[in-house]
C-alpha cells in the first residue's frame, strides 16, 4: 500500500489537488489543518483520507475502479444525537462525545448505484449511528428525491478507532470490512 499526500482530492477530475510531500503533510497534521492522503498501487488511489483534526474529524473514501466513490466513514469524537427532539423551538441539542482518546465512525454513505460511467448517483444510502447502537438509515433515488428511512439497533462495538490519529497512523481507519450494510425490508 503505498501513501501519498495533497491538499485535497478534486472528485470531477479525480486527481490531486496541491500534491504535497510527506514533510508538509505532517506540519499541517501537527497543526491541526486540513490534508488528504491517497491509498493506492500503481498511482492510482483505491481509497482518500481526509483528516482535519483541528475540527476533530476522520472522513475515509473507497474509491471504485473509475475513482468514483462507493463508500464514505465519518469519523469523530462527536456523536450523533438521532433521538427526535419533543421541543420543535430547541436550540440546542445534547452532544455526545466518545471517550477521550477515540473517534466514532458516526456515518457512512454508499452510493448503491451510478448512472453508467457517469459520476451521478441513482441510488444512495446513508446510515447514521449513535454511540448507543441505534441506526437511522435513509435510502435516496436521484433525480426524483423519492426516499426511504427505518431504525434499529446494531451492535457498533467495531466503530471505534484511536483518535485523533497520530501522522501516518491510519490503518485501522481503512477498515471496510467492519460495515455491512443491513437489510431493506421495504
């Protein structure tokens, strides 16, 4: 597995933006900007690490075979709060934080279907997990905006990863087997 580094990743293009060496990566690491580190062989990345740790946040990209991305992780120290609201005026809502020293794989989108060789979704899922286990999944149908939800409650014990990460320590932020989606009975 090789690692290189950018600034970003440009998805219409899919290339590089402001490619950067391994000593500028780590400064902005260190001090806490966002970078982006490609995973790959042969040039050619198979999955994008976008870290900005200042704002405590991990967000891995699995790329499919035309560099489009299938599957997205959100990783952060920052939980979700899923649970309705009763008061619709409430300005704030409770944050749940993980314990010190790990981050909480809260989202992940897959993009179940694209249109051909385009870059344009057809169908997409998001699920959304607390740190209690419940998971709120919402399927997408582009272009008609047509959606489905349903809840339940997953067993999330393989959603947790030491964070922040430390400079090239991204391993177990790869880990895709750790999600499988779970089943439509719609």
């Amino acid at each position: 597995m090789r690692v290189t580094y950018a600034g970003a990743w440009h998805h219409r293009d899919k290339t590089p933006v402001d490619e950067l060496g391994p000593d500028e990566a780590r400064g902005l690491h260190d001090r806490g900007e966002p970078y982006t580190v490609l995973v790959g062989e042969n040039g050619r990345p198979n999955a994008l690490i976008h870290t900005w740790l200042a704002n405590e946040f991990v967000d891995v990209e699995f790329l499919d075979d035309q560099l489009r991305v299938m599957t997205s992780f959100t990783f952060s120290p920052i939980g979700l709060n899923l649970f309705r609201d009763p008061n619709p005026r409430s300005k704030k809502r409770p944050r749940v934080r993980a314990p010190d020293g790990l981050y909480f794989l809260k989202t992940i989108v897959h993009t179940d279907e694209y249109d051909g060789d385009t870059n344009k979704p057809v169908i997409a899922t998001s699920y959304n997990y607390e740190q209690s286990g419940l998971l709120r999944a919402r399927r997408r149908w582009f272009p008609t905006d047509e959606f489905a939800e349903f809840e339940t409650q997953v067993d999330v014990r393989a959603h947790w990863e030491p964070g922040p990460p430390a400079f090239g320590a991204y391993d177990g932020y790869l880990v895709y087997e750790r999600w499988t989606p779970p089943g439509w009975d719609h």
